[in-house]
C-alpha cells in the first residue's frame, strides 16, 4: 500500500505490487477519490496458467461518502481501469480479512462436515 499523494498519510491512497525478478514496481492508486484500500484477495481464473492469471480484488473507502466500494482488477495488469467497480452501502471497517475459496474447496468442506454426523 502507498501513501503517495495524501496530505494526511496515516491513510493509504493506492496499491503496489513488486516483481521481485524483473525489479518493477507497479503503483496503482485509487479512482475517483477512493482511498484506504484493504487487504487484496487473489481469485485464481479457472485454468489458471500462470501465478498473476487471476483477479485482484480489493475495498477501498470513499472520504466523501464514507461508504466502501469493491474493485476488481485484473491479476496481471492493474494499471488498467478495473474490470467491475461495486459500490456498496455501507462502509466495511478498517481491518476486514478475506480469503478465497472456490466452489469445489467450499463442497468438499461441507460434504466433511456432514460426514462428521453433525
């Protein structure tokens, strides 16, 4: 997370992602005033072939509506406009955690717990 560009830098104002072997720093800040971005969860696509063939996705907080917006970029390339933009109606707090699972982990959790006899 970067604080470039706040006159307040307790806050961050965008995202950095390092390529440790090409030693490339992509900096992406947040649109439209949106600031403070929690903690990005990588969504593998289907198939995936490579270790940045996915999405991104990542809340951010908006200082003038103090609500929350989810962003979901592009694994590969988030200096492109993000793929979707949900504007949610409330603003989640500082500190969410998120993980991803996809529906086969999710059917084989729940197919165990109901072979658990509970």
């Amino acid at each position: 997370m970067t604080t470039r560009g706040l006159a307040d830098d307790t806050m961050s104002d965008g995202l950095a992602r390092h390529d440790h072997l090409l030693d490339r720093t992509t900096v992406v800040e947040g649109p439209d005033g949106l600031t403070s971005p929690g903690e990005p969860v990588f969504v593998a696509r289907e198939n995936a072939r490579g270790e940045n063939d996915g999405y991104l996705l990542t809340l951010w907080w908006n200082r003038t509506t103090d609500l929350s917006e989810l962003l979901i970029h592009d694994a590969a390339d988030l200096r492109r406009t993000p793929l979707a933009r949900v504007k949610l109606p409330s603003r989640v707090p500082f500190g969410f955690h998120g993980s991803w699972a996809d529906h086969v982990v999710l059917d084989r959790a729940i197919a165990a717990h109901r072979n658990d006899g509970r």
